[in-house]
C-alpha cells in the first residue's frame, strides 16, 4: 500500500512503495531532489522529516551530528515511509540548480534499434550518479575521440544509468567508433549537463512535441518526464523523417498513446527530406490553426526547422513559446 509524501517548501507531493527508498519513489514521480552517490555516503540527498514516520534506516556510511538528528535529518536515498510523511528537501527548481559533473562510467549495452541509430547505454558508478533535467545534454568523452555533446534519451527519474541515441555515419570518427568499435565495459566520461531544453512544468498551456529522425531522443525524454509528474494537459506528438525505418522507436510511442489519455501521436514519412519537413509544419498548422495557446519543443538540425518556425510563427505561435533544442544527425 502506497504512503503520500508532501515536499516543502515547494508542496509538491508524490506516493511512496513500502520496497523502495524515498529518493527513488521522488525520483520516479518526476521530482529534482539534490543527490549524488545514491548509496549512503555523501549526504547530498540529505533532508528533514517534518511529520510521520520512517521505516528502519538501511546502513549507511554518512555521519548527522546529534543535533542534525533530534531536528530530524536523513537521508532520502537510505530511507522508505512506514506512514504519510510531510518532509523538507533541497529541490532543482531550474538548470541553475543542477552542478556541473565528470562522472567515469562504463558501456552497459549498445543495441541497434534499427541499421542507422544505435542506442548507447552508459552504466554509471555505483558511488556516483548523474544529475540532469529531461531534455538536458550530455557531453560524452571516449579515449582519443574528440568529445561529442548529444541529447539524453531517458529519464531523470532512473539513476543506474544514461541513454544515448547515435545516428550512423562512417564519415564521422565519433559515429564510427560507436557502430564499429565501442564495446561493452569500455570506458566512458560524462561531462556536464548542458542545455535549457527542460520541461515549462508550471506551464498549463498544451504541448506540441517535434522530434525529426533522433531528435526524438531528447523529445523522449521530455515526454516520460511529463508522465512521470502527471503532467494533465493535452500533448500531442510529431516524428518526422523521410525514411519510415528511421522512426525507430514506434511501437515505444504507440505504448504511450495507448496507456495515455492526453497524449497523441503523429508520424509523417515517406517523402524525401524537404518534403517530409514541409508535410509536417502543413500537418501541425493544420491540427492547429492558432497556436497562440499552445508550447512547442522542437528537437532536430537547427537549418531544417527553420522553415517550420517561421510557418508557426505565422500561425501565432509565441516566441516566449517556443524551445528548441538543436541536434546534430548522427
């Protein structure tokens, strides 16, 4: 039986599971809280409980003086609810919040989701985790590569590990490398985040998702970030690509629309690439004739969505509404 958990000073709420840690349980309804190794040792996710009851703390490495535990301090990442909590924790409220990291991970899996994307897993440490917002960028450095800034595929609220989609293009090292070379356990370092493609959450305008080829993977991470803080308002969702193969995660999103009320999906291919774009804003504008009420996140190569925002500027969309988040293909 779940247990409510109210936050403050923000008076956010979310529910815990009796099996798993308040820091996961937050974590997974799309809240920020500071954290870091996820294991008991650094005392980043360190907060205090106002009202209810924990359940027996698991061990962990990290000291509070005696004073910090009459006042009621502990950890979110060592602890689970026995009863309703109300609790006091240090939130990311904006990019501003999140700390700049270098983090050495290893490759957990590469799985090709279709001959031209590559999914790369990284496995993060065990004493150190990487902190993000959905929607943010991560610069992966592998040896005697240069480095390669690429959008986040996942979601904030999984800890284990970070997901990358890799377009395929032999002309480039860093492309190559990873089709052709990469293996698992190889080592790999995050730096960052980077970027400010992130969530309006205090928005209640509808969204409009634009993803072209694997800008979807940052447009996926925005997407399961609103499922996971229930986000209510109407999201609507457009893949372009002029290869239907190259929309590689379908099925993935069809599960999304199928469980989701809120949430629906459009997928414009089979033209070549010029077409495929103008198709899609002539869909959008279409759809949506006044986009004045309307937010829209766009994810792509920056000279192919120029056309589309100037359509939708046309349209009424805002300027203030707009976030664009800029790809590279591959």
């Amino acid at each position: 039986m779940s247990v409510k958990i109210k936050v403050q000073p923000s008076g956010k709420q979310f529910e815990a599971q009796p099996h798993e840690t308040l820091l996961e349980s937050a974590l997974r309804s799309g809240l920020s809280p500071a954290y870091n190794c996820n294991n008991g040792t650094c005392g980043e996710c360190r907060a205090k409980l106002l009202s209810g009851h924990l359940s027996e703390t698991k061990f962990h490495d990290f000291t509070f003086t005696d004073s910090e535990k009459q006042a009621g301090y502990f950890l979110l990442c060592r602890n689970c609810a026995e009863t309703d909590l109300e609790v006091e924790v240090a939130e990311a409220g904006s990019v501003a919040d999140i700390p700049q990291q270098a983090v050495k991970a290893k490759v957990k899996s590469l799985e090709k989701l279709n001959d031209h994307v590559m999914l790369v897993r990284v496995r993060l440490p065990r004493s150190q985790t990487f902190r993000f917002l959905a929607g943010q960028q991560a610069t992966i450095n592998i040896p005697d590569l240069e480095p390669r800034n690429k959008s986040i595929a996942s979601c904030p609220c999984i800890t284990q590990f970070v997901d990358f989609h890799v377009g395929y293009n032999p002309d480039d090292p860093f492309s190559d490398t990873i089709f052709n070379q990469l293996k698992v356990s190889d080592p790999i370092t995050l730096t960052g985040p980077e970027g400010k493609f992130v969530l309006d959450e205090e928005s209640t305008q509808p969204k409009i998702f634009i993803a072209y080829e694997t800008g979807f993977s940052a447009i996926k991470s925005l997407i399961e970030h609103a499922i996971g803080i229930e986000m209510t308002q109407p999201m609507h969702l457009y893949w372009l690509s002029p290869d239907e193969e190259n929309m590689y995660m379908h099925n993935y999103v069809r599960s999304w629309t199928d469980a989701l009320d809120n949430l629906s999906y459009v997928g414009v291919t089979g033209y070549e690439e010029t077409q495929c774009l103008e198709q899609g804003v002539e869909k959008i504008i279409t759809d949506f004739p006044d986009l004045s009420g309307y937010q829209v996140y766009m994810s792509g190569p920056e000279k192919k969505m120029r056309t589309m925002i100037e359509k939708m500027m046309a349209h009424k969309l805002k300027r203030e509404q707009l976030f664009i988040d800029v790809q590279r293909r591959y």
